[in-house]
C-alpha cells in the first residue's frame, strides 16, 4: 500500500476480487482443473487479504473518533445479517 497507494490497492484488489469466483465455470477434468482450482482459491484468498485490511484502515481512518465504537459496531452487525441471508 506504501508504495502504490491506497485508492489503487483497493481499486485493483476489490476489481480482482470479484474476478476470481468465475474461474469455477472453466475447470476441466483431471490434474489441469485441480491446478486451476488451486490458482482460483489462492487469488481469491491473496485479493482478499489485501482488500479487507486496507477497507477497514480506510474506513476507520475516516470516521470522527468519537464514533469508532459505533462504527465498528454496526460493521460487524451488518456484516453478520448480511452472511446470514
């Protein structure tokens, strides 16, 4: 994130993230769909893992101190229903 920036690691990781669950729709059979399989989880597991942590230091960075609790709150509430359904 320090050396390409904030907006462009999120942009980039948010866009990829979205990419990654329409490799499934390829996979052939034997050892190429296992290695596509593979190569599918781990983008969308790497893009994720950047995406979520950048997301959440940009969305605490931008909120009044005041509020974090309140925020932080209603993210994990929201996040719960939203699993849920």
């Amino acid at each position: 994130m320090a050396r390409y920036g904030r907006h462009r690691v999120l942009r980039t990781t948010g866009a990829l993230r979205a990419c990654w669950p329409l490799g499934p729709a390829f996979v052939p059979p034997g050892i190429p769909g296992m290695a596509l399989v593979i190569t599918v989880q781990f983008g969308l597991v790497a893009c994720c893992g950047l995406f979520d942590p950048v997301l959440a230091t940009y969305r605490l960075t931008h909120v009044d101190p005041g509020r974090l609790a309140r925020t932080q709150a209603a993210w994990a509430i929201s996040s719960s229903v939203t699993i849920a359904a």
